[in-house]
C-alpha cells in the first residue's frame, strides 16, 4: 500500500491521500474482501468463493445451503465456510445476510485474532460503527440482529462481548460494499473492505470503486497529484444537491460539504425547465415535478411485476407532459427516458428506444464527470441500441465513447470491458462496410436479421442504482 497513506481529514475524519502521482485508470490499489456472503434471496445462484452467477452450481454436501462453481472454489472457500456449515447443518437454515455476514467476520477474528491483516491500513476493530447514531428504529433492528446472531453463533465458537458484536453489526450497517457479478449487473452479495472504508466521499469524486475478478479496485478518474485526498461518490450523482445532502445524511451519518453540494454546481441544470417562449411559473414547475414522482412510483411498481406495456404507457404520458416544460437536462425527464429506452429495446420496439436513448445521454454528458461509470454504461445501452436499429454511425460512435469510459472506470480486464471492446470491433466493421457500399449494407443487414434473431437485450431489472455501500433502506 505505498501509493496511499492514512491522514486526518479536516472535519471527516480519517481519509486516504495519494503519496504517488496518478493518471486516469490507474489502479490505485486492489482489495480483497475482508469476508464477504451472497445475498439472501441468491444464495443458491450465486458462487459463495468467487460470486460468479452460473446456471449449474454444486451445492455442499453437508449444510446443503452453500453453492459453488466447482470443486476448486468449494476447496477455495472451505477455510471460510467450515464454521459455517456446521453451524448451518445445526440450525437446520440459514440466518439473514447481516447475520451470515457477521458471523464470518468473527470466525475470521477467531482464528488470526483482530489486529491487522496483511496490506490493510486499518483493523476491523478500528472500522466506525455510527452505532450511536443510529435512531429508534435502528436501534431495534440491531437488537433484532443480536438476537438471531446469538442464536446462529455456536457455542463451541469464541465467545464475543454483546457490545463487539454490535459493533461488528454497526460496521456492516455503514460500511458493507455491495459486489456485483462478474458482468457488473447485477448486486449479489455484500463484503467488508477495511482500505476502501477509508475512501471518504465527494459528490465529484477523483476515483470509483469496482469489483473485478474477487477484489475491488480503486481506479483514478483523471490526474491526481501526490498529497490529494482520494475520494468516491457513495451515491448516484444524478439527485439534486439537497437530496443527495439528505441520502448521505440517512445513509451514512455526514453532512456532505463538497463543492458541488456548497455551491449548487448543476442543480441549474438538473432541475432546468424548457427553454425559449414563455417561461413556465413555478407552480407549474412544481407540479410536473409531483407528477413525475409519483408516476415514477406507478412505472416502478408496473415494472417489478412485469407489466412491461402499462410501464411504456405510463412513461409516453409523463413524457409528453413533461417535454412542454422541462428541459433537457431535467433528472425526472431523463429518469423517464431512461426507463422507456430500457423497456422499449426489451419490447423490440427498437427505433423508439434509440431516440430515448439518445436523449438519455445527451443530457448525462452534460450532468456527469466524463470518466462516471454510469454514464460509460448509459453509453454502452444506448451505443447497443442504435446498434441493433441498424443506426450504426451514431451506434459506433457511442460504443466508442463507452469504451473510452469504461477503460477508466472497469480497467481492460473486465468482462464488460471486454464485451464492449468485441462490439466496438464488429461495429467498426459494419461501420465500414457502410461507408463503402450502404446498399450492400443494408442487404446485408436484412439477410443477417432474416436468418437470426437479433440479439435480445436482458430483461429490465427493478434494481434502483445502489449506492456503493449496501445499505438496508
Ligand atoms: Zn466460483
Ligand atoms: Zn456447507
Ligand atoms: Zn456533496
């Protein structure tokens, strides 16, 4: 770890700054989880050593509740399961994720006792808690938590103080990063990385945190001078400055004083209203924005069921609605397309989705930092979908421009990475073939279509754009 030291950042606490010079895409340092379990509802889909997603796992023999890829990650993770699965195969199910996840922490302080762990900064033991922040509804979950945990943990195991297992259970609360699978879409799991809780938070970070291959990586955004703090963004940037202010403090028990939420910086933008003829009043304003809201409830219900047809209903009318008075650059006008481009490329109504999806990024380009990771992906769909709606001098473009993000904030080795790098080539070809010959290309199109289906997006997931650290809302 000598490209970062610990310091005392004024007013938050303790930071990490860069002791090196750093470029964008520089991996700063890599971590491996501290202990880390699958999610509760994915236990049985998900890896338990390496939180791979396959079709086929092999489930332990023994506590029947433990899944693997192979043989090789069963071994792999045996030292970390053993205590487990027989506690497992005794209560005869599983407690929660917390639970699970406390429980590794302990046995893993039980074995190499609670100092520090080769390449940390920080011990467990040294991790904030916010326990005493915590208000009256907390609080009983924590004392629910205690309980369960009480009774899952054996009484064979090394016996912990009420007071250290709330503090574990605090540290979990906080500071549990969220793992994705390995194609980046998808939470399944949630892990302690002692280093990475050191990373304070900006709303306009210098890095962002990724999770490839078994470690997070904490990449650099653009240049970063030695002596600069190294900071991430806990929350989607895409909120006004006052609701992420709001999110950070319920979340994660700070105020955020970063530049852009003193100043404001593109709140103008994200709560901009149509420009040019008469300006719409405020009340006006205010009440597109209520309407957006609460159809925005309406489309997430529609969609968590399934009904893709009411939820592209339901986003036509908002959006026409809304494009009488909002902007561009408006977040409830982008919230809309963005879901709309989703569903509509799923439903195959492909031409409509390019057109929202082009929208969606242009008003993300000028909203997010250049090197955001969500923009590389908005970037990535919408480059994919002009794609498929044969629209491929535009489609390239942002397969290009996704590219470039997603070297910063993914690195060339992951899987998505590598996907986009396959698609950008093969674009780039059809590309050509374009620009040479359209008529051929056309018919060459047609004929590809005619005798394969075309490549159908995944099915829109409900998950809301989590937060880094997985926090129970
Ligand atoms: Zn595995
Ligand atoms: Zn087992
Ligand atoms: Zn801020």
């Amino acid at each position: 770890m000598e490209t970062v030291e610990l310091f005392s950042a004024e007013g938050k606490g303790r930071g990490l700054k860069a002791t090196k010079e750093q470029w964008a895409g520089d991996v700063i340092f890599a971590e491996r989880a501290y202990a880390a379990v699958v999610f509760d509802s994915l236990t049985h889909l998900v890896c338990h050593t390496c939180f791979k997603r396959h079709e086929k796992l092999h489930r332990c023999g023994q506590c029947k509740f433990a899944h693997y890829c192979d043989r090789t990650c069963q071994k792999e993770g045996w030292a970390k399961h053993k205590s487990e699965c027989s506690a497992v195969k005794k209560q005869g199910k599983a407690p929660n994720e917390n639970i699970r996840l406390a429980a590794q922490i302990l046995w893993r302080i039980e074995r190499e006792g609670g100092g520090l762990t080769e390449g940390s900064l920080v011990s467990i033991d040294e991790l904030q808690n916010h326990v005493e922040h915590f208000g009256d509804e907390e609080k009983k979950e924590l004392r629910v938590d205690l309980e369960s945990f009480l009774e899952f943990w054996p009484p064979n195991s090394k016996q912990f103080g009420m007071q250290y297992i709330s503090h574990i259970l605090g540290v979990i609360n906080c500071n549990g990063f969220t793992l994705s699978d390995q194609r980046g879409l998808q939470a399944v799991g949630v892990g302690i990385f002692p280093n990475l809780c050191m990373v304070n938070h900006d709303c306009w970070p210098n890095c962002s945190v990724i999770f490839n291959n078994g470690k997070i990586e904490l990449r650099a955004l653009g240049k970063i001078s030695p002596g600069e703090e190294l900071t991430v963004s806990y929350v989607d940037f895409l909120n006004v400055g006052e609701d992420r202010r709001q999110q950070l403090k319920k979340q994660y028990y700070f105020d955020c004083t970063c530049q852009h939420c003193q100043k404001g910086i593109k709140d103008d933008l994200m709560l901009a209203v149509k420009e040019g003829g008469e300006k719409p009043s405020q009340e006006t304003v205010k009440e597109i924005i209520q309407y957006s809201k609460d159809t925005l409830e309406k489309i997430d219900k529609a969609r968590s069921e399934g009904v893709y047809h009411e939820v592209v209903k339901l986003c036509r009318e908002c959006l026409a609605k809304q494009e009488a008075i909002l902007g561009d650059t408006n977040i409830y006008l982008l919230r809309i397309l963005s879901i709309l481009s989703e569903v509509l490329s799923y439903l195959q109504h492909i031409n409509e989705a390019a057109g929202c999806s082009k929208r969606m990024v242009d008003g993300y380009v000028k909203l997010y930092h250049p090197n955001n990771a969500q923009l590389g992906m908005a970037l990535m769909r919408a480059g994919v979908t002009h794609w498929h709606a044969g629209l491929i001098e535009v489609g390239h473009e942002m397969l290009c421009k996704a590219y470039a993000v997603l070297l910063v904030t993914h690195g060339p080795s992951h899987p998505i990475t590598k996907d986009l790098e396959a698609m950008r080539v093969q674009s780039e070809m059809e590309l050509r073939m374009f620009q040479q010959n359209e008529f051929m290309y056309y018919k060459m199109r047609e004929a590809a279509l005619q005798n394969q289906k075309i490549q159908v997006m995944p099915e829109p997931t409900n998950e809301v754009s989590p937060g880094i650290f997985q926090k129970k809302q």
